[in-house]
C-alpha cells in the first residue's frame, strides 16, 4: 500500500496541512520544520502525486536548465554544466520538483526550445547555466516575464534579473597575483570564448592584478578559429611567457598539450593557473593549480532563488555571490629564469 498524508503527518507530528504545505514549499512553514517533514517522507518513501497536484494548479512542477549552446568539443566536454545539472537536480527534488535540460547547437534552436518548453507548459521556470552578450534566450525570458535565474552576470537589467555568480573579476586578478607573487612577470591570459561575461571580468582582473604590480598586461590569448592555434606559436616566441592564466580546467589541458608541442614544458619553464577545479585538473600529471568555484553551491542556490521567485517570495532582481578556493598543485612553480 501506498503511504499516505495522514501517515508522514502522524509519525512527524504535524498536522497533515502542514505536510502539504512543505510538499508545496509553502513559506509559511520553518526551514526547521520542512527538514523534519522531509526527512519522515524519505523515511516512509512517500511519494506526492504530483500530477494529481499540478492539474489544478495549472503548474508543471518542473525547472527549465539551459546550457550553452553546444558548440565546440570544449563545451561538450565541459564538467561544469553536467554538475550544474546535478546539483539543481539535487535541489529541485527536495521540493519535489523535476528537471529538463534545453540544449542545442546554436542559440536559434536553443531559443526554439525554450519557447516550446515554455508555451507548452513544460516547466514552471528556467535555469541559465551561461552568460552571454545579445543571447536571444535570456531577452525572450526577460521581455515575457518567465521566472529565471542567471548563473552569471547579466550584461543588462541586473536590477531585475536574479542570478547566482562568483566574483571572476576578483578570480582573474587572485590567479593572476598569485603567479606575481612567484616571480612572474610575462604572463598571459588564454581563452577559447569570448562572448561569456566570465571572459570579460576574468580578463579585467588579469589586466589589473598586472597594472597593480607595475607589469605589462598583453592582449587575451584567443582560439576561436584553427589558426589561431597556429599562431599561438609565434605569440610564445614574441613574448617568452613565463605563465598562463587559462579560461578553465579543460581548456587548460589542451593549451598545455599545446605549448608542450611547441618547445615548453610545464610546469618547469611555463607555469599554468586555471578555474572550475573540475575532474579535469587532476586526470593526468602535472595536476592542475586551480581555484574552485563551487559548482555545486552556484546550482543550490540558482535552484533556490528561482524556487523563491516560483513561490512569490522574491520579485526584485537579486545578486548572490559564491565564495571561492584556490586549490595549489604541480602547475605552477617559483620563476627562477633571468630576464
């Protein structure tokens, strides 16, 4: 048999109305009481009959995840959306809620997509997982008025829009300190976007950390086309960089591979600093000095503040910013060269 309301409300010692409001997330219950409630529900394996529930309330209990699109080998690859997913997945079934991903090659199916899900009533809300300039998507959400929340830094309307970031402009100056600190002081800075906000705030940090110490800042490092891997060698004999600040983990492994090919050795003549702390940073030697940025924290509470947007509870635009962790390994050493 099934278990029922009055079940999970006697063995928690609520009233059964209480039980239904914490499977509705309803604001009028503590915290404290909603991880009793849920607690007992997992015990007993009581399941919400969640059509049940919608159909009356005209709501799909479902969030919308948006990736980027997919686009390269870089982004399909990439262990920061698929734990992003995780860690919403996570958090939306506290509350019982599902997820679906929107996912596409190129931002005008993407857009098709997400309108679909939306007038479709598929989901109740959406989740970006990226941040990018003229992005279709997000000024369908915003002009529409669709619940959602941003992983990253809007480019306009911050005052309205609620999203979930780290502070990457003090990431791209922390990393890029870091390798001062070490004696460094021909560094560059590699990237293979450069439409995402994150490029543009970890650029500026970079930029600053350099002009704080008095150092020459270089143009950013980019490989969007095929030559411009071919040209990277030219950029390494013009400079003599004694160090990389690269875009993240998994870009990281293929830049090293790179300037390994090209005459370089990490992290012995060109040390290498990165971002995410991704699987990535640790699949093979040198290990990757890389800060984390707490993938998981940033879904939890993109998850969160949509739910309270979902539930009435937020209607102006919200900044919340994820604290970071620089995490040392092999790649990068003391800068011992003469200049």
């Amino acid at each position: 048999m099934s278990i029922t309301v009055k079940e999970v409300a006697k063995k928690a010692g609520v009233a059964t109305s209480t039980v239904s409001r914490v499977i509705n997330d309803h604001p009028s219950i503590s915290e404290e009481t909603k991880r009793k409630v849920r607690k007992v529900m997992a015990e007993l394996g009581y399941v919400p009959n969640v059509a049940a529930r919608n159909l009356g309330k005209q709501i799909a209990s479902a969030i919308g995840v948006i990736l980027p699109p997919l686009d390269s080998k870089e982004r399909l690859g990439n262990p920061f959306y698929l734990e992003t997913i995780e860690a919403v997945n996570e958090e939306a079934g506290l509350v019982q809620m599902s997820v679906a991903v929107a996912s596409a090659p190129d931002f005008a199916t993407l857009l098709e997509n997400v309108k679909r899900m939306h007038l479709q009533k598929q989901v109740d809300g959406f989740i970006l997982t990226y941040s990018v300039n003229h992005d279709p998507v997000i000024a369908y959400l915003y002009e529409n008025e669709i619940p959602f929340t941003l992983i990253g830094q809007p480019y306009e309307h911050e005052e309205d829009i609620v999203y979930v970031d780290n502070d990457n402009q003090l990431l791209g100056k922390q990393a890029t300190q870091f390798l001062v600190e070490r004696g460094h002081e021909r560094i560059l800075f590699a990237t293979n976007t450069t439409r995402e906000n994150l490029y543009f705030e970890r650029y500026f940090g970079y930029q600053k950390a350099l002009m704080m110490a008095g150092l020459t800042t270089y143009p950013a490092v980019k490989f969007e086309e095929p030559e411009d891997y071919l040209q990277f060698e030219e950029t390494l004999k013009t400079v003599k960089p004694t160090a990389l600040v690269i875009i993240d983990d998994l870009f990281a492994m293929r830049i090293m591979q790179l300037a390994t090919m090209y005459g370089y050795k990490v992290p012995e003549n060109l040390s290498v600093i990165s971002f995410n702390n991704s699987i990535f940073s640790t699949l093979t030697h040198p290990y990757i000095t890389s800060i984390d940025v707490d993938v998981a924290r940033l879904g939890k509470l993109a998850t969160q503040k949509l739910m309270d947007q979902l539930n009435n509870r937020l209607t102006a635009g919200v900044k919340v910013i994820v604290p970071h962790q620089l995490i040392l390994r092999e790649t990068v050493i003391e800068n011992e060269l003469t200049e």
